[in-house]
C-alpha cells in the first residue's frame, strides 16, 4: 500500500469511528510550509521527509513558527 493510500484509509476510518478527531486535524502540509520550516530551521528536508508532509494531516497550529508553533 503507498503512503497516500495509508493516509486516506486513516483518514476513511476516522470519519467513521472518530470524526470529532478528524475534525479537528489540520490539513497537510504544503510545499510552502515545508520550504518555510527548512528556511527557519537552516536545512533542506530529503525526499523521505518531504513526501509524508505532503500527506499527513498535522494537528496543532497551523501559522507561526515550524519549531515552536507560535
């Protein structure tokens, strides 16, 4: 099963079983939020990093600064 296929099969049980939780998870990451977090940071993120951000429902806040969220 791919990466994006876990995620949506997460996503489908939880509209089922948690929806409440799925509510309130966050959208995935974009690019820019990724390149925003390696700008702050001083890194550049490998593709094995990148990838699952791109599909990953984060939770949390979604502005502010990538280490601390604020």
């Amino acid at each position: 099963m791919a990466l994006q296929d876990s995620f949506e099969h997460l996503e489908t049980w939880l509209a089922e079983h948690a929806p409440v939780l799925l509510e309130n998870l966050n959208p995935p990451a974009s690019d820019a939020d990724i390149e925003a977090a390696e700008a702050e940071l001083g890194v550049t993120f490998p593709a094995s990093v990148r990838s699952p951000r791109r599909c990953a429902r984060r939770t949390g806040s979604t502005t502010g600064s990538a280490t601390t969220g604020s």
